[in-house]
C-alpha cells in the first residue's frame, strides 16, 4: 500500500510539464490617412500543459492590448482537464472544440463563438473558450463524440470606440435568454480514400434576434445538420462542407415574432501543392435562405420602432462561419511560398464577392532573421460597389483597409 501511495505521489510530483508561447508588438495604418488603427491585438500568449499517468491539465492565457488608449486585458481562453482511458478520451473545462474538415470557415463548427474583433485570423484564433465536457471514443475506423455545453455563451462583439466596426459595436440592449444548455453529436469515419464527418449540433445563436413585444431580443434555437469531407487526387485535396440550419424563436412572449427559418451554408475547397513550397488554395463559401417567416425589427421606423415582415434582405445568420453571411457567394483564393529555406514566407490572398461587387486583396511577408523570432509585414485593401444605400459589407470595410507591421517572439 505505501508503495502504491509513493508510486502516485512520485508520478504527480514529477508529472511532464511543458510551456509555449510569445511576445507580439504590431501597429495597423490606415492605407488612405496613414493613421495608425486603434485595435486591439495579443500582446502575448502562454500556453502550459502538465500530464501525469492518464490525464492532461492544459491552459491558454493571453494579453490583449491596444496601442491607443495603452489598455490591456487579461484572458484565460483555455483552461481544461483530459483525461485518455483505453476506450477514447474525456475533456472537461473551459476549452475551444473544432468541428468540420474545410481550412478555416466551417459552417458545420458551431461549438464556440467568435471573437469578432479578430474574425480575420484563422481558425481557433478567432474563437472563444466556453465550459463544456467532450467525450471522443473508436470504434474501429470511427470516431463517435459527444459534447454538452451547460452555458451558452453568444459572439464578443468588436470592443467599442475601436476602429473596426460591425455596425454600431452594441447588441441590443435587452437580451433575454443567454444561459441555455446546447448539446452536439459527431461521427467521423473513413469512405475508402475519403474522410467524413456527420455532425449535430442543438444550441442558440451567437448574433441576437428580434423576439417579440417591440424590444425584446434574444438567441435564437437552432439545429443544425452537419456533413464534412476531405479526399485526394494525386496531388489535389478536395475539401467539402455543408450544414443545415432550421432555426426558431426561443421565448414564448404574448406578442411573439414567431421567427422561422431555414438556411444552408456550404464550402468547397481545393488544394495543390505546386513546385518548391508552393500552395494554391482555392475556397467557395455561400450560402441559400430555404425559407422564412415571421417578424423581425425594423429600427428606422418613426417615431417608435416595431416589427416589420421576416425577409431575406433583413435576415441574419446566427450561427455558421461570418463569411457565409457575406454574400452569396465569395470566392477565396491564396497563394503561399517559402523562400531561402523558409526564411521569407509570402503569402498572396483574395475574397472576391461573387454576387454582388466586393473584393479584398491582400499580401504577408514573414520573415525570420534570428531563430524564434519573425517580422510580418502585411497589406490588405477592401473595395465595395460605392453605393452607400446598399447593404455590401465591403463599403463598411473600405475604411478598414490598413498597413500592418508586426514581431513576434516565440519561446
């Protein structure tokens, strides 16, 4: 017995533990008044993982700093047990899970909200860590899981008085129904050379909607069905991704909106490595509005505003990748290539709005001249239709366009 108790107590004392992270300074310029931007960026990052016996504790903390008003902010992003028994895996905490097999927009990922303050980042980077217990198991060449997340927590809307702006900065202010309980189920499995991945996700939106009585606002329910792919063909990587949305008003209220609506979003993407360390992907993300019904809000009426009919120019989508929401259709296109043996990494990309006119250009150099460390300098301009009565995103975003500078150092 003391030897077994010695023998635990020797495995916790002297458990693997192991740490990453960096340091981040960067400035953005506006392109057309050389101003710089006043937004916020991660300073830093730590990340520590501690594994004895079975059992993982991992953690993800940041710094997020504005360069303007020299204000930072402390946030724990991930903070999980895991613990991986012979049948699967069980992770409980505050973590950030990822559904579907497309780069980056996954429709079929709606596990965690956005960050919309960095929604131009790529994959995990722009999500935010919710509670939630995850349990993974195989059985032969399948990977069932299941999630249950006790409190649903919506988008962290771009921080007020910054520069990049998603309309006015404010949800509504009276929002009724934030803690609600949201479960999902997936399958992953091999189709002979392909993966795919069946996924069901029951929870509430991460963008507030109009629920009735005037100025009632809430989170939507939403089901949402889920199919993911990844195949190969020679040297192309195909990549598919579609999800069914049918989403409802939540709130019984005596003057509901009776919100009902039906939508897809999907995405198609192909690779193919071409010579030396090239890449070239290009990414399809839209989306269709099956049907619709109800009220929504309508906020130009006088002198008091009130419900006007559900329809597709005033819908909005809660839940799904941002980019399906906007447009139609956009087309994204990248090319990236390393030079000197990984010493400069450049990067050329573009979203073109295939609907209507909307495009986005940009270009990253990295460059490492000391081992650990990297200089970034990027461009990224946004061009609409010029029309200030239409509701292109692009002509909001034109403001946006910026010069940006940035080193990291990574330890």
């Amino acid at each position: 017995m003391n030897k077994i108790l010695f023998l635990s107590i020797f495995t916790t004392l002297f458990g693997q533990i192991q740490y990453s992270g960096y340091i981040n300074t960067e400035a953005k310029i506006r392109n057309n008044t050389r101003e710089v931007l006043d937004l916020p960026y991660r300073l830093s990052q730590f990340n520590f993982s501690y594994t004895f016996a079975m059992i993982d504790i991992i953690s993800k903390a940041d710094v997020e700093f504005r360069n303007e008003t020299m204000n930072e902010l402390f946030s724990l992003r991930e903070f999980y047990i895991g613990f991986y028994p012979s049948f699967g895996e069980i992770r409980l905490g505050k973590q950030i899970n990822s559904w579907g097999l497309a780069d980056g927009n996954n429709p079929t990922d709606n596990l965690n909200p956005y960050d919309l303050n960095y929604m131009f980042l790529t994959g995990t980077d722009r999500k935010v860590g919710s509670l939630s217990l995850t349990f993974d198991t195989y059985i032969n060449d399948h990977k069932i899981g299941v999630i249950l997340i006790p409190n649903h927590e919506p988008n962290r809307f771009p921080i007020k008085d910054t520069d990049f702006k998603m309309g006015d900065n404010n949800p509504p202010p009276s929002i009724e129904n934030e803690d609600e309980f949201q479960w999902g189920l997936s399958l992953q499995s091999m189709l002979g050379e392909s993966d795919i991945m069946f996924t069901y996700f029951n929870g509430y939106d991460f963008a507030p909607s109009y629920a009735g009585n005037y100025n009632f606002f809430e989170y939507r329910n939403t089901q949402v069905l889920g199919v993911s792919t990844v195949s190969f063909w020679n040297d192309l990587t195909f990549r598919t991704e579609m999800a069914y949305f049918d989403t409802k008003t939540a709130l019984d209220l005596d003057e509901s909106a009776n919100y009902k609506a039906q939508y897809l979003q999907y995405v198609f993407q192909l690779e193919y490595p071409a010579h030396s360390d090239m890449t070239l992907t290009a990414q399809l993300i839209g989306n269709n509005l099956l049907s619709i019904s109800g009220e929504n809000f309508d906020d130009k009426k006088e002198p008091i505003p009130g419900p006007i009919p559900a329809e597709s120019n005033n819908f909005i989508m809660g839940l799904g990748t941002p980019f399906a929401a906007f447009s139609e259709n956009a087309l994204f296109l990248s090319l990236q290539n390393k030079y000197f043996d990984s010493l400069f990494d450049v990067s050329i990309f573009s979203m073109i709005d295939l609907t209507q006119t909307g495009y986005m250009l940009g270009v990253n150099i990295k460059y490492s001249p000391i081992e650990n460390w990297e200089i970034t300098v990027g461009s990224s301009k946004f061009i609409g239709d010029g029309k200030e009565d239409t509701q292109n995103i692009f002509n909001a975003l034109e403001k946006f366009s910026n010069t940006s500078i940035a080193v990291k150092y990574s330890f």
